[in-house]
C-alpha cells in the first residue's frame, strides 16, 4: 500500500509540476499579448490624432473656399451690375 501512497503522490506532483509550467506560458503570453495590445493602442492614437489634425485642416480649407466663392460671388454680381449700368 505504501508503494501505491507514493505512485499517486509522484504523479500529483507531476501534474501540480506541469500545471504550474502551464501557467507560466499562459501568463507569459498573456504579457505578450499585453504589450502587442499597448503597441497598437499607441498606433492607434497616434493615427487617430492625425486623422483629426488632417479633419481640422480640411474643415479650413473648406471655409476658406467657402469665402473665396462667396467674395467671387460679390464681385461676379458687382461687375455685372456696372455693365449693365453702362
């Protein structure tokens, strides 16, 4: 019987010894895959605070055509007020 007490023991041991190996990888990969995680949140802000530098510098451009069109307009409607006067 005691032979028998000491197989089961080494093979508990075995397992708790695996087990524990098993949790090293596991937690191992979960920091891998916590950085790679950091690396593209940073990507991703760092795309995104372009994407909203490139937004704003558009919404300028648009306002400046807006207000180019709107002088032109002005003046289109100014010349064609004085040829007809002449």
């Amino acid at each position: 019987m005691s032979s028998n007490n000491n197989s089961e023991s080494n093979n508990v041991t075995a397992q708790n010894g695996s087990s524990e190996a098993e949790n090293s990888e596991e937690e191992e990969e979960i920091c891998e895959l916590n950085q790679q995680l950091d690396i593209l949140n940073s990507a991703l802000d760092s795309i995104e605070e372009k994407n909203d530098h490139i937004k704003a510098r558009l919404l300028e451009l648009l306002k400046n055509v807006q207000n180019v069109r709107t002088e032109q307009s002005s003046e289109d409607k100014e010349n064609e007020k004085s040829e007809s006067e002449r």
